[in-house]
C-alpha cells in the first residue's frame, strides 16, 4: 500500500486531470478571443493550467477554479504575454500550413477583432460576457474587480463596439 | 442586427469550432509547459552572451591560481579558493577560468579534453582547470556540443529573428574554431528558442553527425550532417516538442521526449515513428544516459519528491523502476557514462540545492557530500568525465562553483565498472569488443538457423573471451538487449532475439532490469558451454 502521501498525490492528480479535461477547450476557447491566435491561446491555457496545477492545493478548494484559470488566462492574453507570443503566431500560423490542425477560424470575425481593439479590461469583461454567456458578478469574480466596475466596463465596451462594428447597442444586458 | 445579436453569433461559432480542439492530457501539458520554459531560457542565454562575451575573452585564464591541498586529497593544483571533501572538491568557476556568473548549456568530451558551451565556450584537458576558446565571431549562444576524436562540432541557438544558427569547427581538438552559418534548421522563431539543438552527436555506423532538439516549427526535431554546414532533417512529424539522443550502444540512437521514443538502429538515416513509452504510473522521462538503459523519471504531478530510477532491455520502449537503486530525495537532470563511471547530476528536491553522484554500477552511488554543496539553491546539468575525474556543471549562472569526483578517492574502482551496453558483434565475427575497459560480455546473435553452428564457430573465441566463465549459456530472448548480472554470480546479456548468459564465479553487481533475467532464467538453454 502506497504511503498516506502519495495517495494524496494520487487523488489531487485525478482531481486536477478531470478539471483540466472539463475546462480546457473553454479556456484555450477564451484566450483564443482574447489574443486571437488559436496556437497562441493553447500555450496560454497550458500555462494557465500549470500555474493552476502549482497551486492545486489552494486552487483545488476554490468553489470555482476555473474562474481562477480564467483570471489568469485573461491577464496574460492582455499583458505583456500578447506581446511576447507574437512571433509565436507566426510560428502557428507556418505550424498550421505544415501540420494541418483544427483552427479557430471564427475568432478572427470582426466581431472578436472588435474585443480585442477595446481598453484591456473592457476586453476582459465583454469577451467573459459574450463567450462564457457569465452575468455580471460571475465576472467579477473572475477577474476580481467589483461589479459595478463590470458593468461600466461592458457598458463601454458595448458602445465601443456598435461604433466599430456599426451595429447599435442595445439596453439592459448587464442585470443578470 | 445589435451587438447582443452579433456577440451571441460570434459565440456559437467559436463553441463550434472549440469542438475540433482534441483535449491533451494534463501530463502532457504539464511537460510541455516545462519545455517550453526551458527553450526560453536558452534564448535569454543568448541575450547574455552578447553582453558577457568581450568579458569572458578578457578573462582568459587570468584567475588560475594554483594551490595545494593536503590530506589525501586526489587533486593536485586545484583552483583558488577549492574545497575539498574526501574524494569530492567544489571549485569556484571564475577561478578556474570559467566566467564565474555566465550560463553553460552543453558539454562532451574527447578523451583528451573536455568542451564546455553556453555564453561562450571554454576548454579543459584535466576538468579542472579551463580556458576560453570561444572565437571571436562567435555571436550565440552554444546549444550543443558533438565530439568524433579530435574534430568537434558546436552549434549555436538562434539570436533574435537571425536566420543563421553558428557551426563552430574544431580539428585539433577544440583548441582552435572556424565558424560558418546555417539556415538549414528551419524558420527562426525565437519566442519558442528554436530551433534548438541540444543533442549533438557522432555517428559511426552512418558516418554523419546527428543533432536533436526543437525544430522551428514547433515539433522535435533530428537532423544529420555530414560535414557540419549542411543539415536535411530525418525525424517524421510528430507530436513532441523536442527530441534528446542518446547513443544505444549498438551504433544507434534513441531519441526520446517525455514518454516518446524514437529509434534509429542504422545510426541516425532512418527513424522509427514516435511510440510512447511504457512507463510506471505519473511517471515521464526526465533524464536518459547513454545506451538508453538507465533513466530518471519524474512525478507528473511534480510533487513527489524522488526520482525514480528507471532501466530498460528494449530500447526505451518499456521503463521499470528500480526499487534497489535510489538517489535520495533528489531530481535527475542528466547522466554521463565516460570510462566505465556513471553520473548522475540534479538537485535535492528537499532543499533545491545542487547534487551530484558517481557510480561504477549504477545500482550504488556516492554522492556530492553535503559539506561542499553552496548554501543557495541550484541545479546540476552537465557531467562528463575525463581521465578519472568527472566534473559537474550547472546551466545555471547563479551556481558559481562546480564540483569534481575522484573516483578512486571515492572509494570507487572503475576498472571494473559494468558496461553501458551490449556491444553489438556478430557471433561468427567474434571481434571482441576492445574498446570496453572489461573482456567483451557478449556477442549479439542475430540469426536463428545457423545459431548453433555460428555459437560452435564462435566457441573458442568465446571461451577465450570470458577465460573466468563456468558455464556459457545461449537461449532465447526477449527482443531486448541489456547487460548485467543476477547478482548471483552471473552475467546475463539479452540481445535481440538471443539470450547469452556467462556464469562468472565473482561477477560485480552490475544492474540488471528486475523481472526480465527472471523470465529468462528456467527457460531452455539451447546451447552450453561448459568449462
């Protein structure tokens, strides 16, 4: 019989495998939204669920631990990591040609093109409403702001957008 | 149509296509990550050495300062500001003409010197003592170092989008480089630091050189070359991120990434397609010496603090955990096998500080002794050894010192060290294998319908082959090749389809994997020689 430990080991891997398993396309889904580069957002995902997998113990008890993947997700697609994994689209894009893959071709719409032009945290708020279908608080939790400030977020984010796409907004979204 | 229309439309049809993303497992993920990391650090190493590089030439030698040491001491003129501890002495880098802060990423040896790369590159004769080599249109980083006598090849990363990775040449045994560039690696794509060769190798079978790293696109790559300027790509598309080789002892490779193995018997020109590896459970590869033997795993969940050793019969295709042979609370990193003495390099999962060990069997091994260990934490990568002594370095520019072991003085006798591997002869060649510091163990068997006449051909060289041997035992194998004894006074090499068991009456401990010499052992013995 394995020691008390190890089978402790054991059973937060099996938690955390089913976690990664349930959540991951949801997550690479948004970073894919938010960077708009499919390759780019699995290796933001992947590190996200690393950086999640480090803290398992602590992540591991939160009632929602994708919310905190998501958090990380949307800090890093809007920071300097979009930055810095942008050859790595290129690298995608000549990995995509060599190795044909499913892509995620509807990230590109003007619609998600849109989200990514608008302020880092309106992006954040309006790409959580939008993609995950989450209501205002959900996104606050996620990315630890007040909710108030989300719906000024996607208040704002929602204006922006009707100018660009030359779509009208339309009221009473942020109630849920 | 209002935003909510065409927000929820751009919704559906990102969920759509979030269906055709096949879900990797959260092992693979958690390896990949930890490559990813890895190769970027190899680009930031190139940002160092633009930096560190007029430096490190100004250096040259300068801090040698001999001084004796007493005792009984194996180390004769060891750098300033040496300790030493028993057969174990920790050596300050910059004293020993090492820039003392810089980033090292390979190492090989010739047998007559030792080539160290990273930020620059540097050379030994005795591992002790070091002096730069680095040419001065050396631009890049050093990823890999490959040497065949005295000519040596050394090959560069790529810096920022440069298209050209640096092929350094040495014919005099590294004493003196010319540089040329190639292209022929791929596509840059610095932000993943490939390409990146870190596997760099002679091949005598194919007469080429075999490089193995990250190729550009993202997949693992293996390249071969003959002269070292141009490279044509040999490994089939796959799945992994990188690729390290090995040689397997039989003139071959093992090329192997996580829990994929690829094999090349012909030397590197052709290779098999990836094929993951059996392995003990949350257990990937994390280091593999050579001969494709002996590994060191690592928890996938990263948090088990051992690393368990591994062995392997067939090629890297099955991994067995050794429950004889532990190191410790540590993490493998990298292993040598020079002269009949194993190293084994890494860090104390306990308290991260860097460890290393020797060993002439691979079951026992001595370790780094704590007194000589830095106080900060840090990890050993490279080993090789030279002469008698094996040296260990770290990758990492915050470990300014390094740590050499005297065999002998460490109480341990490599002359009669096990072997690495099976050499790979004929029986009705019967060329013993003169390279290996032990009479030959064993002669591959290759061929079922003239078995027993080539064993009676080969019965004379046989029995002057193994003068010691009580009996001398054919039977049949298990598709796996692997040398070492039943630690009951036997040998047992299994090879190919063939299996020669010698019978020694005070065979050494060599390792052996568990279960396979017990599923040999009863079996029908097809041919005998009895002394």
């Amino acid at each position: 019989m394995k020691p008390a430990p190890e089978r402790h080991l054991v059973e937060a891997r099996l938690t955390f495998d089913a976690f990664f398993a349930a959540d991951y396309r949801a997550v690479v889904g948004l970073a894919a939204v938010l960077c708009g580069d499919r390759a780019v957002a699995e290796e933001l995902a992947q590190e996200a669920f690393v950086a999640a997998f480090r803290r398992w113990e602590t992540v591991g008890t939160y009632d929602d631990p994708g919310g905190w993947v998501r958090r990380v997700v949307a800090n890093m697609a809007t920071s300097v990591w979009r930055s810095r994994l942008r050859e790595a689209s290129a690298l995608a894009r000549l990995r995509s040609r060599q190795q044909p893959a499913a892509e995620l071709s509807a990230v590109d719409s003007d619609f998600w093109a849109g989200v990514r032009r608008l302020p880092r945290r309106q992006t954040q708020c309006v790409a959580l409403h939008y993609l995950e279908d989450r209501p205002v608080d959900e996104i606050a939790a996620v990315l630890g702001i007040a909710s108030s400030t989300v719906r000024v977020h996607l208040h704002q984010g929602r204006i922006a957008l009707a100018r660009m796409l030359g779509e009208r907004e339309e009221d009473d979204h942020d109630g849920r | 149509m209002t935003v909510d229309e065409r927000g929820h439309a751009a919704r559906a049809a990102v969920l759509e296509e979030l269906e055709t993303i096949s879900v990797p497992s959260a092992t693979s993920v958690l390896r990949r990550v930890r490559a990813r990391r890895q190769v970027r650090r190899l680009v930031l190493v190139g940002v160092v050495t633009a930096v560190v590089m007029p430096v490190v030439v100004l250096e040259r030698s300068n801090h040698r300062v001999d001084v004796n040491v007493s005792g009984t001491s194996p180390f004769r003129d060891l750098p300033k500001g040496s300790v030493v501890s028993g057969g174990w002495a920790s050596i300050p880098k910059g004293a020993a003409g090492l820039s003392g802060t810089t980033d090292l990423s390979t190492i090989a040896s010739t047998g007559t010197a030792v080539i160290v790369g990273g930020a620059g590159l540097w050379r030994s004769t005795d591992g002790l003592h070091w002096s730069s080599v680095a040419p001065d249109a050396l631009s890049q980083p050093v990823t890999a170092i490959g040497a065949h006598g005295p000519d040596i090849i050394a090959l560069t990363g790529t810096e920022g989008r440069a298209a050209t990775m640096q092929v350094l040449r040495s014919s005099d045994d590294g004493k003196s480089w010319s540089v040329s560039t190639t292209s022929d690696f791929g596509t840059p794509a610095p932000s993943m630091g490939r390409p990146g060769v870190t596997s760099l190798l002679w091949s005598d079978a194919a007469q080429e050189w075999v490089a193995g790293g990250g190729a550009s696109e993202g997949n693992a790559g293996v390249w071969v070359s003959t002269d070292g300027r141009s490279w044509h790509s040999v490994l089939p598309a796959n799945h992994a991120g990188s690729a390290d080789v090995v040689p397997d002892g039989f003139g071959g490779f093992i090329a192997w990434w996580a829990d994929q193995v690829w094999t090349s018997p012909d030397g590197g020109r052709t290779w098999t397609p990836d094929a993951p590896s059996e392995l003990p459970p949350h257990t990937t590869l994390n280091a593999m010496a050579p001969g494709g033997v002996l590994a060191a795993g690592v928890d996938t969940t990263y948090s088990t603090p051992t690393t368990p050793l591994l062995r392997s019969a067939d090629h890297g295709k099955t991994w067995i955990e050794d429950a004889r042979t532990t190191l410790g609370l540590t993490i493998v990193r990298g292993f040598s096998h020079d002269s009949g003495i194993w190293a084994a390099e890494g860090h104390l999962s306990s308290d991260d500080r860097p460890s290393a060990w020797i060993s002439t069997d691979s079951v026992n091994w001595t370790a780094l002794p704590s007194s000589l260990k830095p106080s900060g934490k840090g990890d050993l990568s490279l080993s090789v050894t030279i002469g008698t002594t094996t040296v260990f370095l770290s990758e990492e520019s915050r470990v300014d010192r390094f740590f050499a072991a005297s065999a002998p003085s460490a109480g341990l006798d490599h002359t009669t060290a096990c072997p690495s591997s099976v050499p790979r002869r004929l029986v009705d060649g019967a060329v013993p294998d003169s390279g290996d510091p032990l009479p030959p163990l064993a002669y591959a068997v290759t061929n079922r319908t003239t078995i027993e006449q080539q064993l009676a051909t080969a019965e004379p060289e046989l029995r002057r082959t193994y003068p010691r041997a009580t009996r001398i035992e054919v039977g049949p194998g298990f598709g796996a090749a692997w040398t070492g004894t039943n630690g009951r006074g036997s040998s047992i090499v299994l090879v190919d389809d063939y299996a020669l068991v010698v019978h020694l009456p005070d065979t050494s401990a060599c390792p052996r994997p568990p279960r396979l010499y017990d599923q040999w052992h009863g079996t029908p013995v097809f041919y005998v020689i009895d002394r």
